[in-house]
C-alpha cells in the first residue's frame, strides 16, 4: 500500500492532520518507515513538519534545548555538547544517525532508544505545543502521546557530572544488552550529594534506578562506597529478553557496568 506524505509549514498544522485515521508522525523515519515496510497496515499517511525550531539547538549558560528534529549526528559534533557525544554515537551507524532524531529515540522500543536514556538521566522536559512534561511521565504515557514533540530541554550538568556506558555484542553498533546514563554531584568531601541514574533495556523504556541513587547519597565513588548502590542497582527493573539477552542475563551483568559507570 503506497503511504501519502503530507508536509506542513508549522507543528500546529501537522498536529492537526495527525488527527486523522492511520497518520503517522515522521522524524526521521528510522521508525515508522520500518514499520510501514515490515507490514504495519496501520499507517496510511505520514505527516511532517518543516517548523525551523524543530531542528534548532540553543545552548546558554545553564540549559540546553534541543529540537527534536535535531538528529544524533548533529548532536555528536556539536561544540557545546561534547558531554553527549558518546550517547549519541551510541545510536546505531553513521547511516542512522544522520536520520535518528531526538524525538524519535523517546519513542524507540527497548533494545533501542540510548539517547533517550541519557535525556531521563538528565532530567529533561520534553516539549510539545501543550508545554513541557518532565521526560519520566512522558515516557510512562507514551504509548497513547499523540501530541507532536517539538524539543528537549534539561539543565547542564556540571563538568564531568554526566556518564553514559551503552554495553553490546557488536562493536561499534551493535544493539543494546543494556544502557546506563547517570548525573553524579559531589560535595566537597568527595562524597555524592545528588544521583540520578536511568537505565536502558532494563524495563520496557528507559527506567530510573531509584533505590541505586539512594543508596549512593552521602558515599564516595570507591569500591566500597558504591557497594550498596550496586547491590540494589536491580531492584524494581523488569529486563527484556530479545535475541540479544536474556532478562536473566541483563539482571546478571547489571551491576558489574554500573560499577564500572560509577567508578570511571
């Protein structure tokens, strides 16, 4: 079945066409093309945006906004955010991050979306025309999201206060075992006094490790200080099995990159 492309010049006109029966958002098309050629018979037209702030990146002193037509690719060799370059290049070949947006990773399925981990890590807020939702609900109802999301936005983190570790089979880019982002403050003891740490491939989205950034308040990143957030790195996940790994295994090897995140 042939697919129509519609293209509008503003998101509030592609939010309205989305209203109709079997339209379909298109970013850059790494997921809802897939889909239409595997067979989805769901879609029967695809709607797009040529919005400019869609593919804009504005970096001041304390926050990044991102849109979400911005793909990795842009992302990885932008100068002022060469914290996330290694989440970025997490996202598949050159081929697919030249295509990959931001939007789209806050709706690919686990094994995929690693950027999107880095984002709950990082406590953004996603935006659309209705305003800002912090990414943790955004992602819980996202399933049902038919709102057009127009950007991301999250406070820069202090120097050297974000991490990311994607694990795979496959080198250079191969599909997720599992992903980990965190953001680390230290007081000055060298003690933590702020963790957030998500995780990827660990739920059916990216999850935060809640009781792992409790345990880790008030300790030092040694071996012995980040004992206790490994010990309780699994609790309240629900891993994947796909032909990569199996839930067991995930839940098995877990702990030993957390600790490794934790300790570079």
């Amino acid at each position: 079945m042939a697919l129509a492309l519609h293209t509008f010049a503003t998101v509030k006109e592609a939010n309205a066409a989305l209203k109709s029966r079997g339209s379909r958002y298109l970013g850059g098309g790494t997921l809802v093309v897939r889909a239409a050629n595997e067979g989805d018979v769901s879609v029967s037209s695809l709607i797009r945006s040529t919005e400019p702030s869609l593919s804009s990146i504005a970096v001041t002193d304390s926050k990044v906004r991102i849109g979400a037509s911005v793909t990795m690719a842009a992302i990885a060799r932008h100068p002022d955010l060469s914290f996330l370059t290694k989440a970025a290049s997490a996202v598949g070949g050159p081929a697919v991050r030249n295509m990959a947006t931001v939007g789209g990773n806050l709706f690919a399925p686990a094994p995929y979306g690693d950027f999107a981990v880095a984002l709950l890590a990082l406590d953004a807020t996603v935006g659309t025309d209705d305003g800002e939702t912090p990414i943790e609900t955004f992602l819980a109802g996202r399933d049902t999201n038919r709102a057009i999301v127009t950007s991301v936005a999250f406070a820069l983190p202090k120097a050297d206060g974000f991490r990311f570790l994607k694990v795979s089979r496959v080198k250079p880019k191969g599909v997720s075992v599992l992903s980990i982002a965190a953001v680390l403050e230290l007081a000055g003891d060298g003690a933590v006094s702020s963790a957030r740490i998500a995780l990827g491939c660990m739920a059916d989205r990216p999850m935060r490790a809640k009781a792992a950034e409790k345990a880790l308040i008030g300790k030092s990143l040694t071996k012995d200080g980040i004992a206790p957030a490994l010990a309780a790195g699994n609790e309240g996940t629900s891993p994947i099995t796909d032909p990569i790994a199996s839930a067991w295994y995930r839940n098995e090897v877990l702990p030993v990159h957390l600790g490794r995140l934790l300790l570079t």
